[in-house]
C-alpha cells in the first residue's frame, strides 16, 4: 500500500495499480492474491471457505437486525458501525456448539453476546443515561419493555454540550434471521428539558409476537436537542446520541 502525492489524485486501476480514497487519504496498491476459482475449488482453501460463509452469513444478520433498528439508527450510529456489528455477530456464530465449521449460524448460537453493543461509539449509552432503568422481555406474551423511575435528568444524564432537551427512545424487535424478517415496535417519550426538574415515571412498552420462538432485542437510546428561539433542533445531527442493546433473549 502506497499514499498517493501530488495535484492530481486517482480513483480505479491502472494495469496492476489500483488507486482509491479511504479517510487515510488517497492510497494506491498493486493487484495481487490468489485466484478466486482455486479459492472456491482447492482443498488447501477449505478453511478459507468455511470462514467465509461465516463472515457473509454475519454480514446478512447483521443487516437485517440494523434494518430492524433503522428508525432509531438514522439519529444514533457511528460510521464504523456496520462493521463492529459484523465482528460482533461473528462472536454470535462462533458460539454454535451444534453445527459444523462454515455452517455455524446465529440461531444456534448465543444472540445473548449482542447485549451491550454500542450502535453509537462517539455517543454511549453507558456513559450518558446513569438513571436506573428495567429491561423486561416477556416472550410469552410478546412485550418488550422498559421503566424508569422519575430522575432529574441535569444529575441523570450526561449530556452532549449545547444540550436544552432531549427524548428517551427504545425498541424492541423480533429478528427471524433466517428468513431475513422481523418484527419491531418503538416508543418514544415527548421532548423533555433537560434541567433540574424531576421527570414523571417512564415506561415503554414495545410488543411482537406473543410466544415467538425468534431471537427478541431491546434497544434504548437518547436523543438530544438544542432549543433556539422556541424550535427544537436535533443537537449536532444527532452524533452524539446514544442507542444499545440492553437486553437480548435469543432462545
């Protein structure tokens, strides 16, 4: 890999030589590895193969728990995201103690490894909502839920600066990764103040399907909002929010 200089700066391939942009600047790299066709054929690349499957196979669930979340995720997600969700869900099939190397899925192994995952590196939930809370997932009859006792969101929450307001946000979602479909429901609070006035007791309730045998996801985020001359502006484009999963029941 080489950095590219001068005025003029070059995207695709020359010969060998392919040029591209990355947030390091403009790079350049000479064609090589080994052919596709023997990778897909050759014995000696079997566990090659296996780990690929693997790693489109996280790819895809990754996609559709994202899909899932995207109506918290366009205000609440880092621009690395994707790919820390991808190595997570890894983590997620790596755990399949029933099937074969390069056939491990996510159903057969532990969703449960997702709790806590940050969709929102520059913007943590751990790190900005220090208000107790209780997750619930109720499978049996489909309520996915969390309650906050009232809090003084100046003590409670850690906001970004520029802060006047902010809203409480959760989901839960059903997830059937192998048809690559869920279920979601979301909740949201008004935008509320954030000064040093108690708030009234939260409670989100988010339902699916009563008795569903599918992995099942609670995620829980904050937004955050500036007030200028009476209007309600999301703070920073939103980067700074945070959303998590703070309960998983994979079943």
């Amino acid at each position: 890999m080489a950095r590219q200089k001068g005025i003029i700066k070059l995207k695709g391939t020359i010969g060998d030589i392919t040029f591209y942009k990355t947030k390091d600047g403009h790079l350049a790299r000479e064609k090589g590895g080994i052919d596709a066709s023997r990778i897909a054929s050759d014995p000696a690349f079997q566990r090659t193969r296996e780990n690929g499957a693997e790693f489109g196979r996280a790819g895809k669930a990754g996609k559709v728990l994202r899909t899932a979340m995207r109506t918290l995720l366009i205000n609440s997600a880092d621009s690395r995201m994707v790919s820390r969700l991808t190595q997570s869900m890894i983590k997620v099939i790596q755990a399949d103690m029933v099937s074969e190397r390069g056939l491990r899925n996510v159903i057969d192994g532990e969703a449960e490894l997702l709790a806590g995952f940050e969709f929102n590196i520059r913007g943590k939930l751990g790190t900005a909502l220090f208000a107790p809370f209780v997750g619930t997932i109720d499978r049996a009859t489909g309520d996915i839920m969390v309650d906050l006792l009232p809090f003084v969101p100046a003590n409670m929450i850690a906001a970004a600066s520029g802060t006047t307001h902010f809203k409480i946000i959760s989901a839960g979602a059903e997830i059937d990764f192998e048809a690559e479909t869920f279920v979601v429901a979301t909740s949201e609070t008004d935008i509320l103040p954030w000064d040093s006035n108690q708030t009234v007791a939260i409670n989100h309730a988010n339902p699916v399907t009563p008795g569903s045998t599918k992995p099942l996801f609670l995620a829980l985020g904050l937004e955050f909002f500036q007030e200028v001359n009476g209007k309600m502006y999301p703070l920073k484009n939103g980067s700074f929010n945070p959303l998590a999963l703070v309960q998983v029941s994979g079943l």
